[in-house]
C-alpha cells in the first residue's frame, strides 16, 4: 500500500479516555491496509477500521512522546502516545489518506472477501425483496399501484419532497395526485400532508422557488407542520452531546446541562413525536398521510420507517427490520454515502440522520421491552456499519448510483450474515403472540427519554453495568428449551414403552430404567454442568470489576502507595473482552 | 387523648381519583383515627379502599357549588384526589385529616393498634444485630470486644445497649472518649473486613472546640484499632464535611481530629450534603417529576439543577473510597460528620454492600439495615417527618435514607445479578420508612424504642416482609451470589433517575412491568412448563 510507510510501532502507550492521571496500558501499534491494531501486553487487541476513523489528530510532543487521538465515527475515541515524533508523523499521514478515500472502488466493501462464492453472494443480495414486501402489504390492489400501504388499514403512508410552489405557484397535476391518493383510501375523504420541517424553513424556503402546499388549492388535504430541524442542525448537536460526554472528570451537572444545551433528546423527541402523529392519522382517522421535508430523503425517512415501525408489528422483527431499512432508506434514497461521509467530500453534508433513527428505536424498546424481536445490540451492530464500508448495502447516496457501482455483483449484502448471528440479537423477552398485532403507542413526556449511553460510549467498558441482565436471561431461556425439549423426548419414551407394557405399575420403575442410560437426559445433565457454569464465569469476568476503573480512586492522591499491578487479575477484569 | 375529637364529620360521599391508570372509585368515605376509608356501594366489589393517614403529606381543599374536592399529596409520592359532596362534609373532613396526620405522638400511632392475620407479636422483633454481628466478628479477629457499658443508654442516647469497641479499651476509657465526641457517639466498630484485616468505624465529630481541647482515651481507642488490625495498618480519617465546614465546626464545640494527637491515621474531607439542602433537593426533584407537559429542555435544565444525580454520585463514591481504602490499601477507616447520625451512616452502609456479599443477600441486607441505621440511631421520626410535598417548613426532615436506598437502586443496576433483593424491596423500605403499620421505622433510636416499648407493642416490618406472599415482588430472580466486591462506575453517564420511585405514580411503567414478569416465568421456568406439559403419566 502507497500510503502506509511504518506498519508496526513498539512502546506505544494507550491512554484511558476518562483517567485524569494519564493511566495507560502500553502495547505495539500495527497498521494495515483495512485496519489499525493495537496488541496490548495483555495480549488484548484492539482494531479500528480506517473507514471508522471520523478525524486523526496529532497533538503537541510530550516529554512520554507524540499523542495522536483518533475519534471513530463508532463514536470510539482511542488515545495514544507514540514514543518518536517521526512514527507518529507517518501514522498520522497513513491514517489521514486511509481514512478518507476518494472513490467508491477502494473502500473495503470492494476487497472485502468472507470466502463465499457468487452464487451465496446473490442468494445474500435477494434476502431481503421489496417486491415481496410490497406484496405482504396488499399492494398493489384496486386501490394502490405503488407506494406504501398499510395492510389493515385502507390508510396509506406516501412520501415526497416539497412541492416548488414559490409564493404562487400551483400545478394542477401534483394536486390531482394527492387528490388520487386521498380518494384510494375509501375510508376516509381527507388526506393528512406532514411537513416534517419547522415551519420557518419551510416559509424561507417559498422565497426560493420551494415551499409548502396550500391548503387552498388541494382539497381535502389538512397541513401539519411537525418541526424536525435540518441536518446541520442535528449535526451541531451531535456535535456538542460527544463534547459533553467526552469531558475528563465530567460533573453530574454540567453533564445534564451539556445534555440540556445539546438539544439532542429534544430532536430525538421531536421526530418520535411526528411518526406518533403519523401513526395516530391512519390509526385513528383512518386518514392517509403524505410526509414530505425539503428533499424527501432525511426526516421524510425517519418519519415515515418510525410511523411504520409503530403501525406494523412486522418490522419489529428481525427480518421485518432489514426490510423497513431497505425501503424506507436504502431505496427511497438516504444519502448514506454522503451523511456518514464514506468518502472524502463535503463535510457539511455529513448527518447524523440515520443514528437519529436508531436512537428513536432503542427509545421504543425500553419503553416496550416485549414488542421488539431484536436486542440493542442489533442496533449497534446495524450502526457499525452504514459506516464501515464493508458491505455494500449502504454505499452509494441512491438506487442509481447503486446500480452503477454494480454493488450486487462485486460486494456483499450485510443482512445474511447479520441473520447467521441471528441468536446474538434476539431480545429473549420477545413476545411474538401478544404484541403481533398490536400498534405502539409510546408516551414521550421528557421523564422517557435517556441519554443512550451503550451507543455513545459502546466502548468505554468502565461506564457501563458490571453484569448483563440480559446475557443470563438468553442462557436460561436456552436452558428451558432444552430441558423443555428433553422432557418431551422422555414423555413420548415413556408412552412408547407403555404401549408395550399392559401393566401400568411398572411405569415408574421403567423410568427409573430409562433414566440413566437415556442419552437425552445424559445431555441434559451435562448441558446443566457445562453450559451454567461458563456462563458465570464469563459473567465474572466483568462483574467484580476494579476499583481503579473508576474516577473515585483518583480522587485519593493520598493514597500514594504503588498498586501492585496484578491486583486487579484478583476481580478478573484485566482479561475483558468485548 | 380520643381520636373522636378530632373527627369531625364520620363520612361523606365522595369519588377517588388515582390519577390517569388506575379507575375512579365511588362510595362512602370514612375518617377513623388512623386512615381513611373509601367504602364503594353494596353491588360493586367489597373491597374497601384504604389510607394511613400518617401517609398524608400535604391537603389542599376546594369548594365550588354544592360540593368539593380535597387533594392529598402523600409520603410515597402519590397524588390523590377526592370529590366530596357538600360543602361542609369536605371542610370538615379536610381538617380532620389535617389533624390526625400530623399527629406526633408515637405510642397512638396506628402500629400500636395493627394487628395482622397470620403474625404474632413479638416476631421478628429478635434481630439484636450487634450481638449476631459480634459473634461473626469474633469468629475472625479476637481484637474486638461487646461492651454493654450503654446499657441503660446513657453514655450514648442514639447508641444501642450493646456496641463492639477495641478489645484493649475498657469501659471507663470508653465513657472519657464518649464525652469527648457529640451526642457521646465515641468510635465503635461499624464492620469488619476480614480479608484484608481491617476495619469500618463510625462516630460523630470530636469536641475538640476553639481550644483544640484533646481526649487521651479518644486518642488511645483509635490507636488501638490500628493495633488490632493487620500488622502495619494505617487509618484514615473520612469527615463527610468539607476541610473548612469542619474547622468552623469549632467555633461551636464541635471539630475534627487533630492530625498531631492521632498518629497513624490520616485525614480526608469528602463534603457530603445533609440537612435542609438535600431536602430541598428532594422537593425539587418531586417537583420536576410532577410535570409531564414539560419540554425536553426544562426537564433537564429542573434534573440539574435539583441536584439530586449529584448526591447520589457524591455519596457512592465517597462510600468507595471508603470500601477501596481498606479493601485496597488495607487501612482502617472511621467515619463522621457532625452529629454522625446521617451521611456517616450513609457511607459506612453502602461501603458494606460494596465490600460485603452477605450484605447483599436479602437476610444479609435487613440486617445491615437494622444494624447501620435503625439500632445505630438514624432519627427516622424527625427525618421522615414530612416528605416532598409539605408546605410545613422543614425542620430535621432530610431524606438521607431514601439516598441511601437509591444508591443501592444504582448498584442493582450497575450488578443485577448481585443483589437478591429487587427494587420491590427498596420500594417497601420508602415507604415504610415515611409511614408505616409496623413498628420498626418508629422513633429516633434505640433507647426511644425502649421507652415506648415497640418491641412488645407493634409488628416488625421484617415480619411483615418475610411472609412468603411478599417474595416475588421483593426479591430479584436473577441473583446469584457474587463473593467480588462490586465496584460501581459512578460517571454521570453511568448514573439515572430512579423512575420506579420518582416516577412511580405519575408514570407508571407497564411494560416495564409485564417484561419483569416474563423475566420471573423465564427463571423459574414456569412459562411453557404449565401451558404445554401433559401431566407425566408416572
């Protein structure tokens, strides 16, 4: 590779990001073509995808060495000092050109080879066909040619850009469409039109040709604006929350009020409140609804796949929420390529759009822990790479570009192997019976919305809880299916062994026969053993924890005793890995 | 005194408001000397709806036309609302509530006269936790002795009868140090760390004064702490008053250790807040939890500055400091602020929990309850005289012990595999602690107890929350028992609002609930078990 001149450097350190006394754990640093790698003494590695690399920076010499910093798009922030100004200088350019890459063809997703032949690769791009999806709605039917429906409702979700109606201008055209589709919906005569902007965008906007509909010269429309703000808005804010929550030695009040003066839960509420109102349109009234923002391809997208996701219980499964993805955002045009900045381009076009979205998911499975098939871990996942390059399902800003990249034929599709590790996202409080046909209907008072911290901190381990909650459950559940699984097999041992025995007596002493050389029930046992044991011990692992992952032993300078450095192997921490 | 005087009108027709989720209820309302009672009409259900009326915080009455509305704002936080037909009937019934819910006297509180099915008197009321906790000292350390010099309670009125003290220092030596510390709270053992060899101590402030006066008893107990525990331990210190609160403390008799007069042991200030600042706190997180058409910011821009995450985090890490002093650098630690009865308690509490797995257990956890706060003399009237919503202006109320039971919300939730007790149990203790039929949260110490005899008189709440019905809503399914300290991250990001308390009532979390539950059929197994399993033919 032409850009990398050092690939490995030894004695480098990496510092603890929250430490106010410079803790660090040193290692040797490697560079590669795809990755950055750094191998602690512990043998732990750590490795950055250059395509997750958001901005590298080169501080000020040290007298310890040369501390470069690399914020990771991952929101991952990584800290190191490198001992000589000159390795450091040639890591710094390498990561500089790695990371932002000037065409399409050399991102990762085009090298990037999981040992599958074309045909598995194409099998992978048809997982997820929106022609079957449109099917499972009931389009297209007498009513409906194509767009979005929802299956229960005559209702129906449409989505565009706005109209170009200046102070003045009308086209008679655009307006008997909307009048076509309000009249599709037998049910009801008027049609909901959501502006997803804040209204003084939208009036701005008419002194540029563009604008809103007016009310008077569609019929039956009723115009809503919800007041989402723009994508430079959101990514100031973004911008301003990692700040805050990025300070060393961060106070309980000044982290709320960074939080407050964010405004980043107030955008994440404000676009959760528009898809209510959307939802609450067709459920309610009956009333079809066209969202719609300036171009139709950032709030229109939030608003119209978070109204679905409430309406239809189908994309809260796993599969469903692949497909609510490709349509709502991959086909009707997300410019993912430009938002998550996959190239080196304009940085103003760059937006935090689609974690918005993300977000607003992860607030609805706290508030309905039953409703969703998939965990948050599902969610990282699906975060980690709309940025990682390493599929093709996100590259490209729309269907077209897409098509002339030939992404189908020379990259992979994400979803297959996200299914393969289906088991690693599945919520294990899921309840598929109880809420299959039920619609969402979240409360947004303030009190409801959290800071996300597994999303904004995934990898500062020493802020989050000790033990999962949920890793346990998903074992137990396992456990039961087994033992669920083992009992049927002795039951229907039992009948079998009835049917030969007349004597019903001797049932019971017959069971006692099967039991110890039944080799089920020998499984079991052993599944028992095996299975609950390790999974305490890899609780264990993290949840002693030390107390010098934590900023209240630094507030003791008085203990100035040297730690002795194998102390912390005695809670088991030092091995984590995540 | 009669109960009768104070009523003035036996009962009305009313409707109860429960706020959003739960039905309105109609019937007959009734006033009695310790609760209020909402008797709904012979064809609905004969359940009766009932009150303590020692839960009523605050009343606020309204009349429009032939009839009124009074709204009772409660210690656990709930808002309740009354609609009362006639004028009079609601003026009247609103001053007798008034009347009977602010009444001080301890032995006609209602746990005097409550007398459940299935309990006997007596029970429960066994739990003498220095005595069982000596006996698990003694079995470690021989430095340790149970001294009875309190036994008639007074060389300490907020001591128990029996205290675990230096096995070197007699009782006389004991007394000279109990004068010289406020309230005669001299140093006694508060916990004893077995695998590094060191100890948790607790007292109140030194009389040290404007002279500097010194105690050579004093100085000698703590000198022999540090002889009886592990060779070459050292001791800090830890004054839950900032270095200068302290030093102004002085000008007032009180003061804080001179570092000449206690060689071996170290100074550290971790100012904690207490008093009518953490009420108001309190008050105003209330407040802010109150108001659900708030706008994101507000609600944000009220969490800050109310303060109360701030606490929380002050009081946990104080509390690890404290666990990872003797844990870590195998020092021995005593605690105190002033008076020693609040934030003192606080620390060495939760610093137990963290180091302590048997603390943790549910058995484990009422004890240390009874041994750090209740017999350890926290003054639970005079705190949890009022809660969040009295007008009344605050005189000793401080809800130090609800941020004590909020930091181990925080620590469930950072180790929920670790405690085996849930946030139901947690819940209960609030409660309780701000009104209940049981005689345990009753008086200010130990010696109050004695004198109004509640051990006799009134059922514990241990008794009352151990009977198997109580178990599924307190204990946590998914313990398992963790020997690790549990070191908790006490970033703000770390930390949240406790909505099962806060928001208990203005925001029930439902889903919330049913997830739990699924989490129990989960555990147990129960759930395909009882719908699919033909009955075993065997």
């Amino acid at each position: 590779m032409e850009h990398i001149r050092t690939t490995k450097v030894e004695q480098v350190k990496l510092l603890d990001r929250f430490s106010t006394n410079n803790k660090s754990l040193t290692g040797t640093l490697y560079l590669t073509a795809t990755h950055l790698l750094f191998i602690d003494s512990h043998q732990k590695e750590t490795w950055i995808l250059h395509h997750h690399i958001a901005s590298v920076e080169k501080l000020a010499l040290t007298t310890a060495g040369c501390p470069l910093v690399i914020q990771c798009k991952n929101f991952r922030i990584v800290h190191f000092i490198v001992p000589r100004e000159r390795d450091c200088h040639d890591i710094y350019n390498s990561l500089l050109q790695l990371s932002k890459q000037a065409k399409y063809e050399d991102l990762y997703a085009f090298s990037y080879n999981p040992k599958q032949n074309d045909s598995e690769r194409l099998q992978g791009w048809q997982l997820i066909d929106l022609a079957e999806e449109y099917k499972r709605m009931g389009v297209p039917n007498s009513h409906w040619q194509l767009s979005d429906a929802n299956r229960e409702y005559k209702a129906a979700i449409c989505r565009c850009s706005q109209p170009l109606s200046g102070f003045s201008a009308r086209c008679l055209e655009d307006e008997h469409l909307l009048q076509a589709i309000s009249k599709a919906n037998p049910v009801n005569r008027y049609m909901y039109v959501i502006d997803t902007r804040p209204k003084l965008n939208a009036m701005a906007n008419r002194a540029a040709g563009k604008g809103y509909e007016n009310e008077d010269n569609y019929s039956n429309i009723r115009f809503q604006f919800v007041g989402i703000e723009n994508i430079h808005v959101m990514r100031s804010s973004l911008q301003k929350l990692l700040e805050v929550s990025g300070t060393k030695g961060l106070s309980v009040n000044d982290f709320y009020s960074g939080l407050e003066s964010s405004g980043w839960l107030r955008h994440i509420k404000a676009v959760m409140d528009a898809a209510i109102f959307l939802a609450k349109a067709i459920m309610v009234e009956n009333a079809s609804v066209l969202v719609h923002c300036s171009d139709g391809w950032d709030r229109t997208s939030q608003v119209c796949s978070l109204g679905s996701l409430l309406l239809d219980s189908y994309y809260r499964t796993i599969k469903g929420f692949m497909v609510l993805i490709e349509k709502d955002w991959i086909s009707f045009g997300h410019k993912f390529s430009e938002r998550c900045g996959h190239l080196d381009g304009d940085p103003k076009e760059v937006s935090p759009v689609f974690t918005q979205f993300l977000e607003c998911v992860w607030h609805l499975t706290e508030q309905f822990p039953q409703a969703f098939e998939f965990n948050e871990e599902f969610l990282l996942q699906i975060h980690e790479h709309i940025h990682s390059c390493q599929f093709g399902n996100f590259l490209g800003n729309c269907q077209k570009e897409r098509e002339e990249l030939k992404l189908k034929e020379k990259t992979y599709s994400l979803w297959p192997f996200l299914l393969e590790d289906q088991k690693k996202y599945l919520n294990p409080l899921y309840s598929s019976k109880s809420q299959r046909f039920t619609v969402l209907e979240p409360n947004t008072v303030s009190f409801n919305f959290k800071f996300w911290r597994n999303m904004y901190h995934q990898f500062d381990r020493t802020l989050h809880p000790r033990q999962s909650v949920f890793n346990i459950i998903m074992n137990m559940n396992e456990q039961n299916k087994q033992l669920q699984k083992d009992i049927q097999d002795l039951e229907s041992k039992i009948k079998q062994r009835k049917n030969k025995q007349t004597d019903g007596v001797l049932t019971k002493e017959l069971l006692h026969s099967v039991c110890p050389e039944s080799p089920t029930l020998k499984t079991s046992l052993c599944f028992k053993e095996q299975t609950l044991l390790p999974v305490n011990d890899a609780l264990r692992t993290i949840e002693g924890s030390s107390p010098a992952d934590n900023r209240y032993s630094e507030y003791a300078e008085e203990f100035s005793k040297p730690e002795p450095a194998v102390v912390s192997l005695e809670y088991g921490v030092a091995r984590m890995t995540c | 005194m009669e109960f009768s005087e104070l009523i003035r009108t036996g009962r009305a027709q009313a409707q109860l408001l429960r706020g959003p989720e739960a039905p309105p209820l109609r019937g007959t309302l009734c006033v009695t000397g310790h609760h209020l009672l909402l008797s709904p009409g012979p064809q609905s259900t004969p359940d009766l709806w009932l009150l303590l009326l020692r839960n009523v915080d605050s009343i606020e009455k309204r009349v429009a036309g032939d009839s009124g509305t009074i709204t009772l704002r409660c210690k656990d936080l709930r808002v309740l609302q009354l609609e009362i037909e006639g004028v009079e009937a609601t003026l009247d019934i609103a001053r007798s509530i008034e009347a009977l819910s602010s009444l001080e006297s301890v032995i006609t509180s209602f746990p005097f006269f409550y007398r459940p099915k299935g309990l006997r008197l007596g029970d429960a009321w066994h739990f003498h936790p220095p005595e069982r906790y000596y006996k698990r000292v003694a079995r470690e350390t021989d430095a340790w002795r149970l001294s009875e010099v309190n036994e008639d309670f007074s060389l300490c009125p907020s001591y128990p009868r029996a205290v675990i003290v230096p096995r070197a220092v007699d009782d006389d030596a004991l007394a000279r140090s109990a004068r010289f510390r406020q309230g005669g709270r001299f140093p006694v053992l508060s916990y004893s760390h077995s695998p590094s060899g060191t100890v948790l101590l607790r007292s109140s402030q030194p009389l040290t004064g404007p002279q500097k006066r010194r105690c050579a008893e004093d100085e000698e107990l703590l000198r022999a702490v540090l002889a009886g525990a592990r060779p070459g331990a050292r001791g800090f210190i830890l004054d839950t008053r900032s270095a200068q609160a302290a030093k102004q403390a002085r000008m007032t008799g009180g003061g804080t250790e001179a570092k000449a007069a206690y060689p071996g042991w170290k100074r550290l200030h971790r100012p904690l807040e207490r008093g009518r600042p953490l009420q108001e706190s309190f008050v105003r997180l209330v407040e802010a939890c109150g108001d659900p058409e708030q706008s994101m910011d507000r609600w944000l821009s009220r969490l800050e500055g109310c303060r109360w995450l701030a606490h929380v985090k002050e009081a946990l890490s104080t509390a690890c400091l404290a666990a990872q002093a003797m844990e870590r650098e195998g020092a021995c630690i005593l605690v105190h602020g002033a008076e020693g009865t609040d934030s003192t308690l606080l620390v060495t509490s939760l610093a137990q929990l963290i180091l302590d797995p048997m603390s943790r257990t549910m058995a484990g956890f009422q004890e240390l309850i009874e041994r750090e706060w209740i017999q350890a003399g926290h003054p639970f009237q005079l705190r949890c005289a009022h809660s969040a919503f009295s007008h009344a202006r605050p005189k000793h109320e401080a809800p130090t012990f609800l941020l004590f039971l909020d930091c181990v919300w925080q620590l469930g939730r950072q180790f929920p595999l670790s405690l085996e007790f849930g946030e139901g149990l947690l819940l209960a203790l609030f409660e309780h602690a701000y009104a209940s039929p049981f005689g345990t949260f009753l008086c200010n110490s130990e010696k109050e107890r004695c004198l109004c005899e509640v051990r006799t008189r009134t059922h514990s709440l241990w008794s009352g929350l151990n009977q198997p019905k109580e178990q599924r809503k307190l204990q946590n399914p998914l313990y398992v028992l963790n020997p690790l300290a549990i070191w908790p991250s006490v970033e703000p990001q770390s930390l949240r609002l406790w909505q099962g308390l806060f928001l208990r009532w203005t925001h029930p979390p439902e889903p919330a609930e049913v997830a739990w539950e699924k989490v129990w059929q989960i555990v147990t197994g129960k759930e395909e078990t009882e719908a699919s399993q033909p009955t075993a033919s065997a």
